[in-house]
C-alpha cells in the first residue's frame, strides 16, 4: 500500500475547547472532559453548538456509513447479494464476536478474497469472552478480528466490482478510495480537496474536517428524501440493516452505538470513531449531533453523548434510564461505595 500525501489544514497548536463534563470527589473537582459539539441539520447550518466545531479534526471511524455508498451505487452491493448482516457490519466497528467474525468471512468467501488479503491489521477481539477463547485455543487473533474488517470487506467488493487490483485498494488514489472520498465529500458539503487525509489505525485512508461538516453528513444520511434515488435507497437500506441487526453495529460488551441502536428501535443511528469522535443522525428528522472530546476518552464521551441526546429530546425519559450506565451520574469505586459523579455542562 502505498502512503498518501497527508492534506491538513495549517494550524498552530490544538484548539481550545471548553469543560464539557467535570468528575467530582468528595465535594471537589477532580478531572475535567474538554471538547466541542454541534447540533446540525442538512443545510449545513448550525441549530446549536459549543467548542470549535469548526476546527478540523479526523473523523477516523464515525465516517463508515458514508464510505459504504459507492458499494451500493457501483452495483457490488447488488452483485455480490450483500446480505443486510453484512451490510451492518460493513458499516461497524465491532468487537469480534462470532457473529461479526462469521459474517464477515462468509463475505470474503463469497467475493473470492482470502482473509490475508484484508489491509487491517491483527487486533485482539474487543469482547473479553471472544478474546478469551483463543487466547485458551491458543489462537492469535487474525485480520477478520479486526474491529475495522467489516469495513474492509466491504472495500474489497467494491474493489472487485470494479475489476480493480486487490492489492491496492486502500491506496488514496485507488479506484474505490476515489468513489469513497467523492461520496464523503459530497455528504458533507466539501470539495474533496478539502478533506483532510491521513492513515487510519486499520491502514485505511481517514478523512480530517469541521465537526459542522461530519454533523451535516449524518442529517442529510438520516433523512435522505432529497438525495438521489440510488443515493436515497442506499442509505435506507444502511439505516434498515443497522435496525435489523443492532449488535453487528458494535457489540455486547459496553458498546453506546448497539445500545442506542436497541433502545431507540433504530430511530436513531449513531457512529463512534477512535479519538472520542461521535456523530448519531435523527431518522427522518433533518437533525445530528456531532461531538469531539478532546482526550479521546470513552468516559466524558458516552456521558456527553446520551447526556445532549436527553437534553435535545432525542431520547424520551424511559431511553435515557435505559441508558443510564453510559451517563455515570453516580461514581462507585470497586467495594459498591458512591464515591463521585459525572456532571455534563
């Protein structure tokens, strides 16, 4: 694979961000969670927002679904007979468990691809059960237990499809990374010269842009009814397969993403992305919520996230209690003792 150019825009340190989560100890303040978050619809316009939302950050995994159109509009999707298990997971960070490990290589199989042949590296299951199998299998863990291979062999089809060399196919100017980088430029409203590009944990490209920009994606990906019919069927079959099958999305093991999934009966479809990046678009509602926390941590993220989602009504009383866990009003150290809180600003 061949490295490309990293495009970014030229800036002089991190931007600053404000507290948007405090942890507090026996009265006090004893960490803080900066960071920034916009509330967007389809236009591009900003309904509300706090932080730099319009700094430029890599939006690393959160862009899945949108890397997964030029399946469907290349015809692969409709080749291959992508089933909508495999259509969730193209569009996953998973943990590894069967259900994403067999999914995934019953694509690859039926593609004629190798599981050698997936860019992303060897990673260890996510879920500590499927972890712990092969660990007493003595079993290392594979490029298919890569949290990112649905992802991959979602490419691959593409790059099948399109009779282009397998080898080659997370290079940037490849034949299905150029279709990926149009589709992610189109959804968020920049030319694709403007997106910022580098090289993902699982080798693929990622793309760098204004949280604005990612929140712009999900509203116009959540309620398509303006976007070409191929375009407009491919996102309501992605939104369909996540609804249908929430727990190849992520997984079992403390995932928000299946979890807000499950709660909400897919009325809303969320993405994490590594570096605490998180966009959830509203079905039918022309409504996103994008938020960066600054220390990447999954702890003021999950917090921030379920916290603004109540707060904007995108949850009703009984989802959020559903979802209480990730919000961690109430701190508990080993022993069940309430030592602290979480508090979202």
């Amino acid at each position: 694979m061949t490295s490309p150019n990293v495009e970014l825009r030229s800036v002089s340190r991190y931007p600053d961000a404000p507290v948007l989560a405090s942890v507090w100890r026996g009265g006090e303040v004893e960490s803080v969670h900066r960071g920034s978050w916009c509330l967007m619809d389809g236009a591009g316009r900003v309904l509300d927002g706090v932080g730099p939302w319009d700094q430029s950050f890599f939006a690393r995994s959160s862009t899945k679904a949108l890397q997964a159109i030029p399946i469907f509009e290349s015809g692969a999707a409709s080749r291959f007979k992508l089933s909508d298990m495999e259509i969730a997971l193209a569009v996953s960070s998973h943990n590894a468990e069967p259900c994403h490990v067999t999914t995934a290589r019953g694509l690859l199989d039926r593609i004629g691809v190798g599981e050698d042949e997936l860019g992303c590296g060897p990673q260890p299951p996510g879920d500590p059960e499927a972890r712990a199998v092969l660990i007493s299998n003595n079993v290392p863990p594979g490029r298919v237990h890569n949290n990112c291979s649905g992802k991959h062999a979602g490419f691959l089809a593409l790059t099948k499809h399109l009779d282009a060399e397998v080898a080659s196919y997370l290079d940037f100017e490849s034949a299905s990374q150029t279709l990926i980088r149009d589709a992610v430029a189109d959804f968020t409203g920049l030319g694709p010269e403007e997106l910022g590009r580098a090289i993902d944990g699982c080798s693929a490209p990622t793309f760098r842009m204004p949280l604005s920009a990612l929140g712009t994606a999900f509203a116009r990906f959540t309620s398509p009814e303006g976007l070409a019919a191929e375009r407009r069927g491919a996102c309501e079959r992605i939104m369909t397969s996540v609804q249908r099958y929430p727990v190849l999305l992520a997984g079992r093991s403390r995932r928000l993403d299946t979890a807000l999934v499950e709660v909400t009966g897919g009325r809303l479809f969320p993405k994490i992305g590594a570096e605490a990046v998180y966009v959830v678009g509203v079905h039918g509602k022309d409504r996103a919520l994008a938020v960066k926390v600054d220390d990447g941590g999954l702890r003021g993220l999950h917090a921030v996230v379920v916290e603004l989602l109540r707060r904007f009504g995108f949850l009703d009383s009984a989802e959020a209690r559903a979802l209480e866990a990730y919000r961690q009003n109430t701190l508990r150290n080993w022993d069940g003792v309430e030592i602290g809180r979480l508090e979202v600003h």
